[in-house]
C-alpha cells in the first residue's frame, strides 16, 4: 500500500516512454523536430550564460515537440473514427497542425529576440 503512488508513477512514465517510441517510430515531423531539439540544446546552452535566457531558447523549441505530439494525437483519433472525408475532421487536422506552426513562430521568435539583445 505505501509505495502505491511509486507503482503509478512507474507506470505512467512507461506509458510515457511507449508514447515517445511510438511517435519516433511513426511521425516523421517529430524525428525532425527531435533532431533540431538535439542541436538546439548545446546550441541555446552556448549561446547564453543566462539562466532564464538557457530555459527559453531551449523550452520555446520543447514546446514545439510537445505540440506536435498533441497534433499527432489529434490526427490519430481523427483516423480512428473514420477516413472519409470530413469538414469537422479536416478542422481538427487543420487546427492541429495551425499549433504546431504556432509554436514553431514563437520558438524563433524567442530566438531571435534573444540572439538580438545579446
């Protein structure tokens, strides 16, 4: 009973892990912005000594895989419902996709704000 809440915290990260692999695996947009988060990390972690300026050129661009994560998700439950086509299912895509883009502009736009006041 007392180590309950370490079994469900073992477990989630698990299906945590399971998630990760399976986006590698099947989503391409994420091995690339993957890829660009293992460049950007050294790179942010060098271009700055400032600790809160280290967090968001490296968080801003964390932001951008975790969204495309949630996009992924969306499209998936879109497919699981149905192939045809749809105008509330192409929304879903559409606005899916719309926050990815709209994390992409924030990550370089913190970017270049902060590569501009250094």
């Amino acid at each position: 009973m007392a180590f309950e809440p370490l079994d469900h915290l073992i477990r989630a990260t698990k299906i945590s892990l399971t998630g990760l692999r399976g986006a590698y695996r099947s989503e391409p947009a994420f091995r690339l912005e993957l890829l660009v988060l293992i460049l950007v990390i050294p790179v942010g972690w060098l271009v700055t000594s400032v600790g809160v300026e280290r967090a968001l050129l490296i968080g801003s661009w964390m932001l951008v895989v975790v969204v495309e994560m949630i996009n992924s998700a969306i499209e998936a439950v879109v497919d699981r419902i149905g192939r045809e086509q749809h105008e509330l299912s192409r929304k879903a895509k559409d606005l899916g996709s719309a926050a990815v883009f709209c994390s992409i502009v924030l990550s370089v736009t913190v970017w270049v704000l902060i590569l501009l006041s250094s």
